[in-house]
C-alpha cells in the first residue's frame, strides 16, 4: 500500500498499533493488518502485505478499508476519515487481438490454466449486447467472430473470467466496423 500527503506533526493516530485496514475478497473473506501510515507516508516503498498464510483469495479483486483516526497532542482535536478501494485484478485478462470487417469482428487469445470459462461481450448503442462463452480446461488459442454486424458501427468488446466462482472483469475495447 502507498500513502501520500501529509498529517501535521503534532498529530498522532488514536490507536497505538496504527490504523487497522481490513482485507476483503469476493469470497468475503477477510484479514486485518495494522499500518502506521505516519512512519511511511510518502514513502516510495510503501508497505508490503503479505497474504500468504490467510483466507484471502488474490486472484479476484479485493476491497482494503480502513477508518485513520488522528489527534493533535496540543489542541486535542482529531481529524477522522474512511478509506475504501477496490483493487482490480485484471492480472488473468488475455490480451485480446479483435480483427473488424464491413459485418463481423474477429478476436482471438491465449487462456490460461486452471478451468475457466471466458465470456466475450460485444454491445453497441442501439443493437442488443452478444455474448460468446468459451469453458477451457487449461491454456488454448481461441479463435471466433462476431458475425451479421453493421458497417461503420461503433462497438465494444470486453472480456470477463471465471475461475473457482470467481469473476473477473477486464478492460473495455472499442472497436469499428469497417
């Protein structure tokens, strides 16, 4: 995790072991680790998390929380926040190579292991959303189209994994008919 700004120096967190970020994954489950952001603010190493050893599943997005709690040790006031963000796992998106003519958009990528089953998704303003799903059982070149499209029409493609019940969603890319 990586922390920037500032917090005043006569400032100190409300919990002696430092903010508590809690670890969600699609499954729900969670972990908690404790950071003092004040010792590595700004700091371009940031903090490393180490997952191994918890019920945490890497390989889907994941949601890091937080409530940092600070207070002047001169004024007394204190200055609360919440943090939440969500992390996107696109590490197992394919790259995708789409091929357009004047009525169909070819595509082809390389899966990877373990089973999964890809859905590619084609839409476009005004046409009802195709979807094409393709079940691997470990790393396969996969080559298909989308045909009966109409020319010199705008679309958008993208691409969403499951793997174990968990869904992966990647980038959109556009693409045109020729």
């Amino acid at each position: 995790m990586y922390f920037t700004g500032a917090i005043p120096v006569d400032f100190v967190n409300t919990v002696s072991t430092g903010t508590v970020f809690t670890i969600a994954d699609q499954s729900g489950n969670t972990t908690t680790v404790s950071v003092n952001i004040q010792s590595i603010i700004n700091n371009v190493s940031g903090y490393v998390v180490n997952l191994t050893g918890t019920r945490i599943n890497p390989t889907g997005n994941l949601i890091i929380s937080a409530n940092p709690s600070y207070k002047s040790i001169s004024t007394g006031s204190q200055c609360v926040s919440t943090l939440e963000y969500t992390i996107q796992n696109t590490a197992s998106c394919p790259v995708v190579i789409y091929t357009p003519t004047t009525n169909s958009i070819g595509y082809t990528f390389t899966t990877q292991a373990p089973t999964s089953t890809y859905e590619i998704t084609l839409s476009s303003i005004g046409f009802p959303s195709v979807v094409q799903t393709v079940t691997t059982t470990g790393v396969q070149n996969i080559t298909s189209i989308f045909t009966g499209l109409v020319s010199l029409t705008n679309y958008t493609a993208q691409v969403t994994i499951t793997v174990n019940g968990i869904r992966t969603t990647c980038p959109i890319s556009a693409i045109t008919t020729l």
